[in-house]
C-alpha cells in the first residue's frame, strides 16, 4: 500500500524539479545561440494596444522576436485603457503581476514597486537604457532606480480641424486662453462643436483643469501640492475658474456627459469625423480619430494648450507622459530581452513610422514623417517644465477624485473652490 | 417494524428474504455508518468550496471594512466604525441609497406588473404563442455586458438607433440626451431593465398560470364572473406564491445592479446613475480604498441579508409552509 504512495510522491518531486531546472535553463538561455537546453520560456506581454495598426504591428514585432529567440514564446495580452487599469489593480493586490506589463510610471508604479511586485531594472538593463532619451525614462525613475523602459513619450494639446477653423474665419491657433475662448465662441457662432469630449470617462476632462492649473501656477505647482497635500491655493481656484468659463460657453457635442473615448459614437470619432472642431487629446489621437472615426488626415493640426493671462505658468510646459514596460519581480531573462529588443533602433523606427508614437531612442527621430507628429517631439524637445498625467503621477485615490471634481466641476455640480476643497481633502486621507 | 424496512421493499416480496436477527441489527448499524461517511464524503469537499470560496471572503470584507486599508499585504491601520460613518454621510453613497429604492419601487410597481400583463395575454389561445414568448424571452438570455453595450449605442445622442427612429416618425421631441442626461438617465436605464428582465418574470407568470387549473376559472365563468372579475379572484390569488418569488428576485436583483450600469454609464453623468455596486467597484479598484469599499459591500450584504430574512419571515413564510406540509404529507 505504501508503494504508490511513495512514487506519487518521487513524481511530484521529479516534476517540479524538472520544472525548475527548465525555467532556469531557458533563463540562461535566453541569448539565442544557447541553444542545448529543450526547454520553451513563455512570456506574457500584458499591452493596451487593441486599435489597428498598433495592434497589429505590436503582434508583428512579438513574432519576429520569436523568430530571433527560437525558446521564448510570447503570449500577448490585450486590454482597453480602463479595462487594463482595473484589472492590473486587481492583479496588484492577488500581488502577482503579469511577465511584461504596460505602465505609465508615476504612482501606481511606485505602489507596486513599495508592494515589492516590480523588477528593479536598473542594472539589468544598464547595456541599453542609457542610450534612451532622458525625458521619457523620467516617469519610470523610483529613487534613483530605472523600473520600466519606455517606449512612447509624448504630451497632451489641442488636435483641431483646419478645414473648420477656417470657416469659422480663425487664421491662427489661439496662443492664450481668452484667445481660445474667442475661437470657441467663433466656431459656435458658424454652428460647429467646438470640442468634443468624453464626459464619461472622466480622465479627458481632467486634462484641461491640470493643464490651466500649470498655466496659472507654473510646472511644478501641481507635484508640490500633491507633496504639501494642499490644493487650496488662488492659482488652483483661478484654474476651475477658467474651466468654467468655458464650460459656460457650452462648446462640448451632444450627450458629452455620457460619451466614452474610442467608441464609434465617441470623443476622437467626433473630431475624426468632422462633427466637432478640436479635442485636448495625447500624441495618439491621429491613430484613435481615423481607427473610431473617418480620420481628418491632412485637415488636421496640433497647437499647444494656450498660456492663461496673468499665470505663472509658461505656453512651453508640457503636461503628458509615455507609455513604457516593466517587468514582474522575478521575471525571466527572455523579458529582459525582450525590453530590449523592443527598445532597439529598429523596432523603434519601426514604432514611430507605423504607428505614430514619438521615438525614445534618439536615432529614431528621423523617422517621423507626420507633420503632426513632428510639431508635438519639437514641443517636447523645447519643453522648459513637464508634468506627468496626474491620475498616474498621484496614488490612485487622489488621482481619481481630481478626475472625479473636474467631472463635477464641467457637470455643474461642484464650484472650482469644492475641487480644491475635494482634491485637498483626498490628498490629505493618503498618508 | 422489519416489513417496513427498506432492502425488504427492494426485494419484494418473491424473494426469499434471510432471517432477521442480531446479525441484520447489526448491518443496519453498519449500513448507517456507512451512510454517514458518504454523506460527508460527498459533502465535504462542497462545504470546503463553501467555506473557502463564499463564507471566509464575506467575513474577510467584514473584518476589512474596519480598516484603512489599501489592499497590499493585511490590513493593519485599525479605524474603528471611521469607514461606516464617512459611507453615511457620503451623498453619493446615500444617492445610492435612493436610486436602489427607486429602482425597487418602479421594478415591483411598474415591470412586474408589465410583465403580468403579458403573460397573462401569452396564456391565451393565440397564434404564434410561442414564437412571441420566445422573442420578449430572448433578451434575458443575453448578458448584462452586451446589453449594455446594445443599449448605448442605441441611446447614443443623434446618431443612435432611438433619436433617428424617433426623428423619422417626427417625434423628434421625444428623443433627448438619454444616458447622457442627468434628469433622465435613470429613467433610461430602467428602460433598459425592464426590456432585459420582464420576459425572465412572464416566464415564470406563464409557469404559475398553466398550473392553475382550468376548471376553477370555468366554475367562476358559470357562476357569471366577467374577465376581470376571473383575474381578480381567481388567477391572482392562485398566481400568488410566483408573484411573491418574483418580487423577490426582482428586490434582489435592484439592489445588486451593477454590470449593465457600468457599461452604460460608468454612474454617470455626475454620479446619475450611480449604484452600491458601482461605488464600491470605484473605491475598491480604482482608487485602492479596499478598506472602504468593503465596507460599502457590507452595507450592501446587510441591506440584502435583512430585506432576504424580513421577506422570508413574513411574506413567503405561506409559501414554504405549504412546501413542507405538502411534503410531509406524502411521508404519509
């Protein structure tokens, strides 16, 4: 009787023995001529890339790596936006994260690098990273130590509809906000939407407070109110202010308050389509607006977000981020090789020419063919302040009550002074 | 007392059967340690899903809603009642309170008795009874995640299915912002609701009416009852016992919602259409407050425990009386 007990057991221990000695052979082997060892390392690559041609090239790429590293499979995990956000907080707190994983730095990386969930990349990556562009491994830096490498960095401002704005006889994109609030009223006037906004997701909107907020209180006003957990100061007030005098001018579509982001019925399809002139979106709104929408191809253009009268903040002070990735702790080498395959100047060139995001790697720059695109990397390479998204560059429950009184704040139902009040009290609650 | 013992009926009584003594006492006792250790053994490892799946997480939460907590590691920072106090004078969370009952008002005042009605005309002799009850049952067999997505794109200002019908028959009027207006919004989810979950209720009417028997209308019919009179003192009251289950599940199902609120709305506009479930999903898994959004889960299990226990009690107590007598009545 004791017999089959006794080889059960053997085969268990045969098992995992087997099943460790592999991952440790194919940890080694990771640099493809290895090559003895029989075992496959499969890696999860968790993105956010499901619009086209993104997608698409992304799983392009993931098989020419195969292709290069014959031992390492790559399984590719695709999420929406929001959809991504939840469910990496779930897998956050089970305290397990995917091999590879999109990040966008800031708060909710260091969250899970203070729960010990993220690979310290520093030296593992020290043969490639330092030949990166400075400004976009800025969100990835947690005390000095490199925890993702990016593989997008841009900023957010208005894309508008040229062919529109001329009906509406405005010449120039309005460099201060009394200037755009007079393009708002003109293009009302011709009966076009002026915006387009997705009320529903909330974090649209938060980009126009954060980005009045650095206009009329400088740069780093918003990460020192954030450490002195004090939001209350004049200049944030004056923010919801100028928020709400465009607010008044009522320039959003029909419905804003329930419109999502990438949907047919939309925000970028709105401005791809023609039905609304502008939109304050991110480096990846071209791609977003001719995915959900028609797309404007040459009608479209990009202006900074206009500096406010009287503010301390300067037209040249960018408010954006990247996207990058970042390893689970304890991920095997083939995901560093990965990180690095991906963030080669070929694979980068590649990026930037298919896909429309801005190049990391430096060599890459030359890449750019969209005039859009190059307006957007010459704001970013004359930027003379940068701020980080602020639903990731705050923990998450202040991040989120920031995107939740601007939403108020543009629904009617809280005063700019509440914002302060709100965005202050939520900051104070996280230790 | 051996003619009624079981292996005896088995056998019948052709068989020989062996003589009765200690021996067969003694297998008697044997057989029901045997029937004990397989009862546990079929039951145990149920009990331990149970266990571990459904009764440790509610005591979890229970013990987390006591805790500023961020979902890493245990909880630690010990609050006290903090997150109850803060949930009740939350006004979103106390908006919640009041869109719960608002829905369970017009569930039970408006969709049951829309799904009655239907069920009611499907019991009558009619042609293609069953293709109709087919279509108004369909939509419950989709999920509350495709609905949702349905919906807002029907619902969608201007461009969606509802705002052009409506233009083109030149009710343009009628048509609005739907979810995307504050004052509406509930009103458009209930839409929603009732288009999904009133053929699931008419299902179980249909079931309830065929099992009235006919001959008691027909005595009624003789005794010169018109059609309302019949549904009054007839149907109704025999329909009883489902209609009762049926605003059960319905009260339930109210307090509960949350999917197709989250695709439609995410809550919005400006927590419109917020409910318990959404908020709670919101603290939980956006902002990492898993302390407070346990407790909110609490409030919302107390809420369902109470209203499940009251409603037991006094309203279907009948009901599970008649189950049991009827039941014991057959031991007979």
């Amino acid at each position: 009787m004791g017999d089959p007990g006794l080889s059960r057991r053997g085969f268990l221990a045969a098992s995992a023995a087997a099943g460790l000695g592999m991952t440790a052979l194919s940890g080694c082997g990771g640099d493809s001529d290895g090559g003895s060892s029989d075992g496959t390392t499969t890696i999860e690559w968790w993105n956010i890339s499901t619009t086209e041609p993104t997608k698409g090239v992304w799983a392009a790429l993931a098989k020419k790596f195969e292709a290069q590293n014959p031992k390492v499979k790559i399984k590719i995990v695709q999420m929406e936006n929001d959809a991504y956000k939840s469910k990496m907080t779930a897998l956050t707190a089970s305290g397990k994260l995917p091999d590879i994983f999109h990040t966008w730095g800031g708060g909710v990386l260091r969250q899970q690098v203070d729960a010990g969930l993220v690979e310290d990349l520093t030296d593992r990556t020290k043969d490639f990273a330092g030949s990166l562009l400075p400004v976009a491994k800025e969100p990835y830096l947690l005390d000095e130590k490199v925890y993702g490498i990016p593989f997008d960095m841009g900023m957010i401002g208005f894309w508008y509809n040229k062919a529109l704005f001329k009906d509406a006889g405005i010449t120039e994109p309005p460099t201060t906000w009394s200037g755009f609030l007079d393009a708002v009223r003109e293009l009302k006037a011709k009966g076009t939407t002026p915006l387009a906004l997705a009320g529903k997701e909330k974090w649209p909107g938060m980009y126009y407070w954060a980005y009045l907020a650095m206009r009329t209180a400088g740069a780093a006003a918003l990460q020192k109110a954030y450490d002195d957990k004090d939001f209350t100061g004049d200049p944030f007030v004056q923010a919801g202010q100028h928020l709400q005098e465009l607010v008044d001018l009522q320039p959003f579509q029909k419905g804003f308050l329930g419109a999502a982001y990438s949907t047919p019925t939309g925000q970028a399809a709105a401005v791809g389509n023609g039905k609304a002139a502008m939109e304050l979106m991110g480096q990846w709104a071209p791609v977003v607006q001719a995915d959900s929408g028609k797309g404007l191809g040459d009608d479209l253009g990009f202006f900074p977000f206009p500096a406010v009268d009287g503010g301390k903040g300067a037209i040249t002070e960018v408010f954006g981020g990247g996207g990058g990735h970042a390893l689970r702790s304890g991920a095997p080498q083939a995901a560093v090789d990965f990180l690095k395959f991906f963030a080669s100047e070929a694979t980068d060139v590649e990026l930037v020419k298919k896909t429309g995001v801005l190049p990391v790697v430096p060599a890459a720059e030359s890449a750019i063919a969209d005039p859009n695109i190059k307006a957007v990397q010459a704001q970013l390479k004359g930027a003379t302040g940068f701020q980080l998204y602020l639903d990731q560059a705050y923990a998450p429950a202040v991040g989120q009550e920031v995107n939740d009184s601007v939403a108020a704040l543009i629904a009617g139902s809280k005063s700019p002074q509440q914002v302060t009040e709100s965005i202050t009290q939520a900051a104070k609650e996280e230790q | 007392m051996t003619s009624t013992f079981l292996p005896d009926k088995r056998t019948g009584p052709d068989v020989d059967v062996p003589p009765m003594s200690a021996g067969a006492a003694k297998g008697r006792a044997r057989r029901r340690a045997l029937h004990w250790l397989t009862a546990v053994a079929f039951q145990v490892p149920a009990l331990v899903l149970f266990l571990v799946l459904v009764l440790l997480p509610i005591l979890f939460a229970l013990y987390a809603a006591f805790f500023r907590w961020g979902g890493f590691g245990m909880p630690s920072d010990y609050i006290g009642t903090d997150n109850f106090t803060r949930l009740f004078q939350d006004p979103v969370f106390l908006g919640d309170l009041w869109r719960c009952l608002v829905l369970v008002v017009l569930s039970v005042a408006v969709q049951l008795p829309f799904a009655l009605a239907m069920a009611v005309l499907l019991n009558q002799r009619l042609r293609g009874r069953a293709v109709y009850r087919m279509l108004f049952f369909a939509p419950y067999v989709l999920s509350e995640a495709i609905t949702g997505v349905l919906f807002s794109m029907i619902f969608a200002p201007d461009d969606g299915l509802a705002d052009q019908l409506l233009g083109h028959v030149g009710l343009d009027g009628l048509g609005g912002e739907w979810f995307a207006d504050p004052s509406m919004v509930m009103a458009t989810l209930f839409l929603v609701m009732t288009w999904k979950y009133f053929g699931f209720h008419m299902m179980l009417y249909l079931a309830g009416l065929q099992s009235i028997p006919r001959e008691l209308t027909e005595a009624a019919l003789i005794d010169g009852a018109n059609a309302w009179q019949r549904f009054r003192s007839v149907t109704l009251p025999l329909l009883a016992p489902t209609l009762r289950i049926s605003v059960f599940l319905s009260v339930i199902g109210a307090i509960q919602l949350f999917d197709l609120v989250w695709v439609t709305t995410a809550g919005g506009p400006d927590h419109h259409s917020e409910t318990m479930a959404v908020t709670m999903f919101q603290y939980g898994f956006k902002r990492y407050q898993v302390g407070y959004a346990s407790a909110i889960s609490v409030v919302m299990f107390g809420i369902s425990l109470v209203f499940a226990l009251a409603y037991q009690r006094f309203v279907l107590r009948r009901d599970l009386e008649g189950a049991t007598t009827t039941m014991r009545g057959d031991a007979k």
